[in-house]
C-alpha cells in the first residue's frame, strides 16, 4: 500500500544552519508529493509540492526535489530563521480519491 | 485570501456530553476532510466527503462519531457521548479534488474532554 516515512523529530538548529528533514515513500504509479507546515496553534498549510519526477517544488526559501530512482523527497533550506520553527509534514496523492497520506510529521525549533 | 474556517476554536467539556464541531469550506471547493490530531496518533482521516456525499468514514468510531454536510457550506462532526480519550484537535480541510491540488486547513478546534 501506500506509505510516507518522515525522519522523527525533534529537530533543533541554530539560526542560519541548514535544514534537512527526509522524506520517504512507497506508492504505485506517479503520486504527486507535498510539504506541509504546521505553526504553533495553526491548522497545516501547503509550503510546497511537485507532481513528477525530478520537479523541484521551492517556497520560502525550502526546497524538495522529488526523487523517483529514490522514492524521496527531503526537505531543505540552506539557512533557517527563528520563524521556521513549526513541525513539517510530508504527504503524497496518489489518486484515491484526494486522499492524502500523511507522514507523521517532524517538529523542527530554530534558536537563536 | 479565502480561509476554511471552524468553529468553536476551543472547547471543554464534561464527559458524556455532546460536541459539535462546525467547518465553513472554501467556496467552491468539492471535497471535504475531517482530521483529528493528538500528539500520540498524530494526523488521523476521520471522514471525508465529495459533493456532500460521504466517501470514507473508516477512520472514525462510528457508535459516537458522526459526520454530515447538511448543504455545500457546512460540515458538522459530532460526538455523542463524548469521552476523556477524545481530547485532541480536529481540523477541516477543503479541496477542489482535482489531481495536484492541496487541500486548505482551518485552525481547527481545541476539544477537552474532561
């Protein structure tokens, strides 16, 4: 079936440190791939996705490639902010309907 | 910007009392999702529906859960009775349901149980 594994957490940075946090997936087919972010007392919110293989999605300075030969799709930015602090999840679509299957999330705190 | 929103953002309650949760989907969008989140399941699919229609419930218990789109700007999720191990945060979320398209998240709502 199919499965999305996130590295567990918790990350802690300093600002300015680059940022990894990996992705892992198993699905038939081509699913298309997201990046979600959770703020303190948020519902989550899209940061990025891509939809085929070798896309690169970016926004605000993260980007996630996605990585067929691979089945990954890791999470980067070169330099973090106080304000990346927040948990990150990584979901694929793999057509059933919308459906999303979820990671279980990795939080991530920047210092200062 | 258009938001999903729910209602209430907070509450606490004694157990055994009914709870309901209010979501106002992004108009337009199709497809609607109910999500609870503890910190020791994570992200849970309770339900979801697509024109109003329900498509998967598995995920939800269904001798005190239930979930409903009386019309194409509101979903309702109830619990009765409600129980100590419900406590969590649940969150809305709409979609257009199309390939590639997220899904937008309200803020969700705080539920104690006490």
């Amino acid at each position: 079936g199919n499965s999305v594994t996130q590295m567990e957490g918790p990350v802690t940075l300093s600002e300015e440190a680059f940022l990894t946090i990996n992705c892992t997936y198993t699905a038939t087919g081509y699913p298309s791939l997201f990046w979600y972010v959770q703020y303190p007392g948020e519902g989550l919110q899209l940061l990025l996705k891509a939809t085929k293989a070798d896309d690169k999605g970016s926004n605000k300075g993260f980007e996630a490639t996605y990585r067929k030969e691979t089945t990954s799709f890791h999470l980067e930015k070169g330099s973090v902010q106080v304000s990346d602090s927040a948990v990150y999840f990584c979901a694929l679509d793999a057509g059933n309907n919308r459906k999303l299957i979820w990671g279980l999330g990795t939080s991530l705190a920047v210092n200062p | 910007d258009a938001r999903v929103t729910q209602t209430p953002r907070h509450k606490v309650t004694e157990m055994g009392q009914e709870v309901t949760m209010r979501c106002q989907p992004i108009l337009g969008h199709n497809t609607v999702f109910w999500y609870r989140q503890t910190m020791m399941q994570g992200l849970e699919l309770l339900a979801y529906f697509r024109n109003r229609a329900p498509l998967d419930d598995s995920g939800m218990p269904k001798d005190r859960f239930s979930a409903e789109m009386p019309d194409a700007t509101l979903a309702t999720l109830k619990i009765q009775p409600s129980e100590p191990r419900d406590s969590a945060v649940y969150f809305c979320a709409s979609g257009l349901g199309q390939p590639n398209q997220p899904q937008h998240f309200g803020d969700g709502t705080r539920l104690s149980i006490l």
